[in-house]
C-alpha cells in the first residue's frame, strides 16, 4: 500500500503562513494588547501577533505543535477540547484580538463575542454551506449557513468587514470571513 507523500517544504510554510485574511486586519487590534487564537493549531497567527508585539493566548485540545512557545513568558498555553461540554476556559477575561480559522463550534458563539474586549476586534474565518462539493468539511455541522457569523455577533459587535464566497485558491472552498469590533 503506497504512503502518502510527505508535504513539500513550501507547502510547510504555507501552513505557517497566517491566513491573508488574518493579516490583512491583524493591524486593527489595539498595540500590545492579548490575543486570543481559538483553535490555534500550529499557532501561526498567534506567533505572526507575538512578532507583532503583542501578548497571546493559545488555545487547543491539543497544544504539542505550540509547545516550543512556552518559554515566551508573553504565551500563555491553554489546553482544553472546547466540544466536550466543559465550561468555557477563559470566563470573563477579555482580549484586544479573538481569531478563529477554519474552526466552528456554535455553542461557542456567545463566548467569543463576549472575550472582546471594547475597542478589540474579532477576526474569524471558517469553512461555509456549499464546501461539501470540495472535500472536508463535508459535515453540515461545521459549515456555517449563508451570513451566520453576521447573525451570531450582532448587535454586540459592530461589523466591518464580511465575505462569504466561493474561491478557488490556494484550494476550492466556500468560507465565511469577519471582522468585527466592540465599540470602545
């Protein structure tokens, strides 16, 4: 039986380059304050916010591939399966910066508006209804419906930038991008 083929050195770095979306309004999060990356996985946007000065938190089921952060005494480390029925982790404390890519669990929702702190910004990027003819996510339960992230952050948050497309690089997808902020 043929292995799979190992990723290819740029592919590697693409998957540490933060999402064009992420960077794009990375700047809009208020200078020096926390970042919060949900889902983090490899951590590539908390370390592009950490190159950027910022504090950050990380937050996954599983944070092995974050591991090499520890010693930054401005990463703070929160291992937690958010889908497990347990409280949020971060209860009342509030972030300059909430990103979330290609992650969704709706019961979160309301927990995510409410970290941002007044005057932060959310950044959420996620997979949408019409991904299913491209592959994974196929499971409507993490595919959001048309405008759903509008919808889960009003009227806290004031929303300043919303796509939801069909686009074909670097692969086919169908996602939905948001930027909102709390009003100061």
């Amino acid at each position: 039986m043929p292995s799979d083929p190992q990723p290819q050195p740029e592919q590697l770095d693409a998957l540490m380059e933060p999402a064009p979306w992420v960077a794009r309004f990375a700047p809009m999060v208020p200078t020096g304050g926390t970042v919060l990356d949900v889902a983090c996985g490899n951590g590539r946007h908390a370390r592009m916010f950490r190159d950027r000065g910022h504090p950050v938190v990380v937050l996954d089921h599983d944070v092995v591939r974050v591991s090499d952060m520890a010693s930054d005494q401005e990463v703070e480390i929160v291992a937690r399966d958010l889908e497990n029925g347990r409280p949020w982790p971060l209860e009342g404390r509030r972030f300059a910066g909430v990103v979330v890519v290609n992650y969704l669990y709706r019961p979160l929702f309301n927990a995510l508006v409410k970290a941002v702190e007044p005057g932060g910004v959310l950044i959420y990027e996620t997979f949408a209804v019409g991904n299913e003819k491209y592959g994974r996510p196929s499971n409507p339960d993490y595919l959001l419906h048309r405008e759903e992230l509008l919808i889960a952050v009003r009227p806290e948050l004031q929303v300043i930038a919303f796509e939801d497309l069909e686009e074909h690089a670097p692969r086919p997808a169908v996602k939905q991008r948001l930027v909102a902020v709390r009003p100061a």
